[in-house]
C-alpha cells in the first residue's frame, strides 16, 4: 500500500521559496503569477493492506516528523 502525504505552509505563514519561484517566472516573461506557495510530497510505500490504519500511522508520522505542524498543514492520500 502507499501513502501521498502533501505538506504545505499554513495559510499567513511567509513562503520565501515561493516568492523566489514566482519571481523567476515574471523574469522568465510568465505574466500574470500572483502567488507561488511551494510544499513538499512525500510518498511512503507501507505494509499491511487496512486503508484505515494506515492513514492514521501516516498522520502519526506527519505529527512526530513529517511536517511542523506549527507552520504547515498536511494531508494524507492512501492509494
């Protein structure tokens, strides 16, 4: 089983990162980009065959190291 774990900056949080990206695209003549925030993905490849447990050992991991969860926000896909 696998699990897709997108991590973001929470809303309000500054995204020094994404600010560089948007820049480079204006100079790159991309127009128009108003907003760049960039996160990370993380994909898992876990054992066991039970959706339900395995989302929450997931978010058990985003909680203990995946993600800070006092500037970022997490979801987590089991596919």
């Amino acid at each position: 089983m696998r699990a897709i774990v997108h991590v973001m900056l929470k809303p309000g949080v500054l995204d020094p990162q994404g600010e560089a990206v948007r820049h480079a695209l204006g100079s790159l003549g991309f127009d128009g980009v108003n907003g760049v925030r960039q996160g990370k993905v993380i994909e898992l490849e876990l054992a066991g065959d039970d959706p339900k447990t395995a989302e929450a050992q997931v978010a058990e991991m985003c909680e203990k190291l995946l993600a800070n969860t006092v500037i970022e926000s997490y979801r987590v896909e089991i596919v």
